[in-house]
C-alpha cells in the first residue's frame, strides 16, 4: 500500500508527518511515521498485555471502558474543538460524533457478557455419553485502521468492542486525522492509569505503516475506508492468513414511493446526502423518485437546501472536503453527470472551490454514467425519475455497493425494504441504524463484509472454541474405535432406520 499523492503535502519527510486544519491549511501537529520496527513494537507491546487484560474479565474490563467514557463525556469540548480542527466538521457535528462515540462503548461494556454468552449445545444422539459446550475466545490482538470523515466514532466502533470482547488493540488512523486519534488513545490511559502500556496502541504514518500493520502478528484487522484500500488490506493480510473485517464504501439509494411522506423525505435526504460534506460511507448519493410525486419531492428537496452552505464558522452546515484528493473526485463526478445527460437541479462545476463544495443535486443523469457508478463522497446527489416501485428498486440494486439503503413509503415500506440489497435498511429515515450500538451494520459487495457494532460485531473478534467430554464409556457400542463389535452397526442401523426412514 502506499500513501495518496494528497499525502504529499503532509509528508514532511521520511520519519515525519503533520496533521493539517482543511479549512485553513494551519498545521495542528506532528506525527512520527512509523516503520517495520516501531509497528512491531506496539504489537508486540499489546501481546505482552493480553493476558492481564482478559484476566479482567467481561466485569473488570467493562469498568475501564465506563471510565475511558466518562473521561471522553467529561473533556467533550476538547475534542469537539479537535475534530472541528483537524476533519473540519463543525462543532455541532462533531459533538454528535463524540455523544455517538460514548453511546456505542456504553452499549459494548454493558452487554459484551451477553453477547459472548455460547449458545447451549448437545452431542446428539450417536454421542449420548458426551457433553458439550462452546466457548467465545479472545483472538488476541487486533490491528484497526480507521478512516478520517469519522475519526473518533468509526475507530471506536470497532476498538471499543474488541477491547470489550478480552483483545488488546492497536489502532491505525488515517494520515489526516491522527490527532484526533493520538487525544483517544490517551484517554484510556488518563481514566485508567494503573492499567499497563499496550491495552490499547496507536502506531502513525500512511499506507505503508498500515500494510505493516497488517503482517505485523496480529490476530485480525478491521478495516474502515474505501473499497479500493479494503481490497489492498485484503491482499497485504493475504500474505499471512490475518482475517479481516472490511467496512467498505457506498453508493447508498433512497426510494420514494408515491406515498411518501415527501416533506419528511426530502429533509432527511438533505441531511443523509449533504452532512459532514457528503463525507460520509452510508450517506445518501442516489435517490428514485416516482413520477408521480417527482416534482412535489424537488420542490421540497430545494426548500430543504436553500439555507445551506459549508464553511468553518458557527452558522456553517457543513465544512470543508477533509481530503484534498477527494475534491477532484466531486468535480469529475459533476462533470460526468452533465455529459450524461444530466440536469442541474442545484449548483453545478461552479460550486467545487479549493476547499469547499456547494450542494450539488443533479437530475436524470444516465445510469452509467460514473456519477452514478462510483461513489463520490462528498456534497452532491443524484435524482433519478422512475415509473414505479419496482423500477426503483431495481435500479437500487443494480450497483456493485451495498452498503446502506432507505426507503420512504406510509403503507409499503417494510415490503420494499425487503426487496433492497444492502447491509442495513432504513424505513422513513436515513442513516438511524449507525446510531445504534445493538443494531449490527456492515455490507455487501463492494462494500465488504463481516459487521460492527451489536452481538454481531462483538463476535467478530473472538473465535469459537468447541470442548466435548466424554461422561462415560460404553463398552461394547464404541463408535469411535479401530474395530467395533460385530452388532453395532445392525443395531445402528435398526435404531436410525426408525429415526431417518419414515
């Protein structure tokens, strides 16, 4: 893996990087740039302490993690100002990251004995003498590599719940927001300051530290970020059968039915597909409207987006594009669309600045078109006219990413949510479902596999450990032996005859 070329202009120089405000270009910190030796150091540091901390128990670590959230809830200002700074989300916005951030790890400490509890189990027939029982086992450590558009809620996701589930954790954050996870990692320490160095690890630098990361010994990596850098963690743990877990990219869809609640449809797709700068893996990109109530949903979605405008200061609705790179992917996207046959509803090639995009929402543009295939991230929309249902739907699901999907109907809305391919589903909402710690989320596709948050993600990071023992022998019918006695299989035969044949 190596570093975008946007990552030219943080790289100070082989050893060092710095952390950038996207909205001024100020510099916020410096970061070492780690290499084989120093990621092998934090690993091997979170081996050496993985035993202490499943000896904690499901109680013990339970509590750090209440204490590692209260310290978050209690400096919330601090890093609501950090992330305002180093992702350019505003304030308000990135306060709802840090109140999402201490309700998935509350949902991790309070319910990881449950959701570790095995399954009861039972040897069956042929294996009467027998008792059995699974066990739900700490994989030891685990390396996350998190993204930058959530840089406080999307690592805790996945560190709050292996580190609920008895791993030690070593976290990889993106090259732009490793501010914010340095002030993370630190905390656990400052609530828990008797606990040793290696619980949890933070290790710095680009794509190559990563791909490090990844063939470092650690027993799984859980990945969040693009499908194009999923598919590179997939093939650099490849090497070293190091499972993963990749939360991909989306092109997440919304239907409208002609029963929508057009008003609510419009204002929430406005947030789903124009907050944190479209920046966002389960926001809204595209959306199929019914003819019918087409022009009724724009005139709403128009109303919704009149006061809207990105910027850095308090009364802004979104800030700047956190990633420089990404900004050229927008402006290609524009300028796909248009030459598709689309139509500009709002803004157009005028609206993507050197730091900051108006909203976009463009109209009708072909399917095909790159606008509509590939996922943009960032502040635009596509509205596409169906003839029904059924052709929204189809359309949905006609893309390679399934991550997120939303559909809005007054009577019909379980029935078209069960026709969507994706991950997670929403009804008459956009988005709910990353809110919720229980509620599991991951994708189909091109946008990954395996899940976060919920009994689902708390499974996967442990393995599952089966143990039978033999209660008592019984001589003379031994399945399990070189030479049986000669009337085992008639009376096997008998027995499973009355069992199997009627």
């Amino acid at each position: 893996m190596t570093p975008d070329m946007a990552g030219a202009d943080i790289r100070l120089s082989d050893d060092e990087f710095r952390s950038l405000d996207p909205a001024t270009g100020d510099e916020i910190d410096r970061f070492r740039i780690h290499d084989e030796r120093a990621v092998q150091t934090r690993v091997d540091r979170a081996r050496s302490t993985s035993a202490w901390w499943q000896h904690q128990g499901a109680t013990g670590r339970a509590e750090h993690l209440r204490r590692w959230r209260t310290w978050i809830w209690r400096h919330a200002d601090e890093v609501v100002d950090l992330l305002h700074r180093e992702n350019g989300k505003p304030r308000d916005d990135a306060f709802i990251e840090v109140v999402l951030t201490v309700e998935h790890m509350r949902w991790a400490e309070e319910n990881a004995a449950r959701a570790l509890t095995p399954p009861k189990s039972g040897p069956g027939l042929l294996f009467a003498n027998y008792t059995t029982s699974v066990e739900y086992v700490p994989l030891g450590v685990v390396g996350i590599i998190s993204p930058w558009n959530y840089p406080l809620y999307a690592p805790n996701s996945s560190v709050s719940f292996a580190l609920a589930a008895g791993n030690t954790v070593v976290l990889k954050p993106s090259e732009y927001t490793p501010a914010v996870a340095a002030w993370y990692v630190e905390g656990f320490y400052r609530a828990n300051p008797h606990a040793p160095l290696g619980i949890v690890g933070l290790t710095t630098g680009f794509g190559e530290t990563g791909a490090l990361l990844c063939n470092s010994g650690v027993d799984k990596i859980g990945f969040t970020g693009s499908t194009r850098t999923g598919k590179k963690i997939m093939e650099q743990c490849a090497r070293t059968l190091t499972p993963v877990l990749l939360e991909c990219g989306g092109k997440d869809p919304v239907v409208v039915a002609e029963d929508a609640d057009l008003r609510a449809a419009a204002r929430a797709i406005a947030w789903g597909a124009f907050s944190n700068a479209g920046q966002t893996c389960v926001g809204v990109e595209r959306v199929y409207v019914v003819g019918g109530v087409r022009d009724k949903f724009l005139t709403e979605l128009r109303r919704q987006l009149e006061q809207v405008r990105p910027g850095s200061g308090d009364d802004a609705t979104y800030g700047p594009m956190t990633m420089p790179a990404q900004i050229e992917v927008v402006r290609r996207h524009i300028d796909a669309a248009v030459k598709d046959g689309g139509q500009l509803l709002l803004g157009g090639p005028e609206s993507v600045g050197e730091r900051y995009i108006e909203p976009v929402v463009i109209l009708d543009t072909a399917e095909e078109s790159d606008a509509v295939r590939e996922e943009t991230f960032g502040p635009t929309v596509t509205v596409r006219t169906v003839s029904d249902v059924d052709a929204a739907v189809k359309l949905a699901n006609a893309s390679d990413f399934a991550l997120g999907a939303s559909v809005f109907s007054r009577r019909r809305g379980v029935e078209i949510a069960e026709q969507l391919r994706a991950g997670q589903v929403s009804i008459n909402s956009v988005v709910a479902f990353a809110g919720m710690g229980a509620v599991p989320m991951g994708g189909v596709g091109e946008s990954g596999f395996g899940r976060v948050h919920g009994i689902d993600g708390m499974r996967e990071f442990v393995r599952t450990r089966s143990v039978v023992r033999q209660r008592f022998s019984l001589p003379g019918f031994e399945l399990i032996a070189l030479r049986r006695k000669a009337h085992v299989l008639p009376i096997l035969r008998r027995v499973l005859g009355l069992r199997h044949g009627r």
